[in-house]
C-alpha cells in the first residue's frame, strides 16, 4: 500500500479584470484549475484604490451555487430581484443560496475608502440547484471570536473551532470558514476533515504550513492559496511579521459539472435552459435589467 500523499498544493492568484471593471486577485478557476470540490471560485477584490473596485458588478443571474461574501474593510452595497437590498460592511458576511435562480449586483462603495474581501463560490447538489433562494446575512458581532491558543485570534464563521460554532447553518456541504490572526512567530494545530476539501488562503504576512511533523513546510508569503491534503493535523507557524489566513473546508459533491459563468448544473442541456429561461424571462419573476438591457454573465467556465 503506499503512503498517503500529504504534499500541500500552492495557487498563486492571477490578477482578473471582472464585473464592469473590477481589478482583483482569483485563486481559481484559472488556467489549469477549473475547480476544487465543491469549492468553483475564490477571488480577492481588495485594493486601497477605489479606482479599481469602483465600476463594480452589476446586475447578474446565478442559478446553482451558493456564494459567499466575507469583508474586512469598506463597504459593499447589493439588491435583488426577490426584493432584498442592504450593505456590507467591515466583519460581516454574507453567504447567498441562489437556488433555482437569483438576480443580484454587488457594488462597492468607493467613499468607505480601502476595500477588503472575498468571495467564494460553492457548488450545490443535484438534489437543490433548483431550491429557492434564500440569504443568511452575519452581521460583525454575530460572528464569535476566539483564542485558542497564545498569540491565535479566530473568528468562526461556519463550521466549528475550539468548541464553537459558526452562525452560518444549513449548508449541504457542511463548510468550515475561519479568519485566524498570529501574532509575530505564533502556531496554530488545525484538525482537518477525513476526505473534506480543504483551503488555506494567506492574505497578510508570512506562514509555514505543515501537516505533520516529519513533512516539509510550505512556507509561503501573501498572496497565496494552499490546497491542503485531507485529515489529520495542520501546523501553521507565523514568521516574525504575523499571519492571517482563511481556513476553508467542505465535503466533495463528487457530481458532474457544467458551467456557464455564474450559472452551474450538473448537464449541458440545464445549461442551456437557463440560457433559454434567461432570453425568455423566465429565469425568475419580476426580473429586473440594467441601463443597458443586458446581462452580466461573470466568468465563462
């Protein structure tokens, strides 16, 4: 029987130019990474220029995911076409069920100054790609934050961390997200899921990421993404300057996919319907169009 392979996989983001004109850094899917089950996009929008978030991403259909926004700094408007619209603003999240299909625009606000987010996007099961959408919006203090250990901040989104639990629930994949602070030269041991997908992206500072004593470090500098090996213990050491990372994990759907931007089903033809439901107005009620009539369909897949 051979060893389990415990070697840990570093993406370094490309730099996208998306939405209407949005300068940001995605992980993937990129050029020989289309996705990472049941995980289909990370992208990181920050920048200290308003110039490059601005234009924003207006008014766009997804249908089949859920997407998942977790901001830092600045402020993020949105609506959509069931009626719901608000903001966005430093510490919360905000993780969307499109469902059978949602129109939405998300537009930062480039008076708040410096912008600091992601967003990832998760695939849904065959059984609920046609399930209604719905939103949990996580205000910054409804999200708890914790130390398990000296110089270790986390703040527990989904999923659980040192005995607590995250407030986003009822999600298929049973995800784990966390936002973990060192503090210059701290260590942190994560236990990771048996057969879960797992995501470590580093935003600020320097880490060394080792899944068990005897492997080598990764050791890696912002920006990165590291694709973790499942189970088992993860060691994260901050070098001298600290570390910040999101800690993200889900279980495989292990499904055929077809993608279409932000649209993803299981077949070509679901595709194509939604493709068709759009043209014909029929992808949801009461939809509502931009200035210009059109779609903005995201990134092709």
């Amino acid at each position: 029987m051979s060893a389990p392979d415990n070697s840990i996989t570093i993406l370094k983001p490309t730099p996208v130019l998306e939405g209407a004109g949005v300068r940001l850094k995605r992980s993937f899917p990129v050029t020989g990474t289309d996705h990472l089950d049941p995980f289909l996009l990370f992208d990181d929008f920050s920048s200290p220029n308003p110039d490059d978030f601005r234009k924003g991403f207006p008014w766009h259909p997804h249908r089949g995911i859920e997407t998942v926004t977790y901001l830092l700094a600045g402020v993020v408007n949105h609506r959509d076409s069931i009626g719901n619209a608000g903001a966005i603003g430093a510490g919360d999240a905000q993780w969307m069920t499109a469902g059978g299909g949602i129109m939405h625009e998300e537009m930062p606000d480039p008076r708040a100054g410096e912008l600091l987010g992601f967003q990832l996007w998760v695939n849904l099961p065959a059984a609920e790609k046609l399930r209604a959408p719905r939103y949990q919006d996580i205000a910054a203090a409804q999200i708890p934050r914790i130390s398990p250990d000296p110089g270790v901040t986390l703040r527990v989104i989904a999923g659980e961390a040192g005995g607590v639990r995250g407030p986003v629930t009822g999600i298929s994949v049973g995800p784990t997200y966390l936002d973990v602070v060192l503090a210059p030269r701290a260590v942190m041991t994560h236990s990771l899921g048996n057969g879960d997908q797992t995501l470590a992206y580093l935003f600020r500072g320097e880490a060394a990421f080792r899944r068990n004593e005897p492997d080598p470090e990764a050791a890696v500098g912002e920006a990165a993404l590291l694709v973790l090996p499942p189970g088992g213990p993860l060691q994260v050491r901050a070098s001298e300057r600290g570390a910040r990372y999101l800690l993200i994990s889900g279980k495989p759907l292990r499904e055929p996919i077809a993608r279409y931007g932000p649209l993803v089903m299981n077949t070509r033809s679901q595709i194509e319907e939604a493709l068709r439901d759009l043209r014909n107005g029929t992808f949801i009620r009461n939809q509502p169009r931009d200035d210009q009539g059109s779609w903005y369909m995201g990134p092709r897949g």
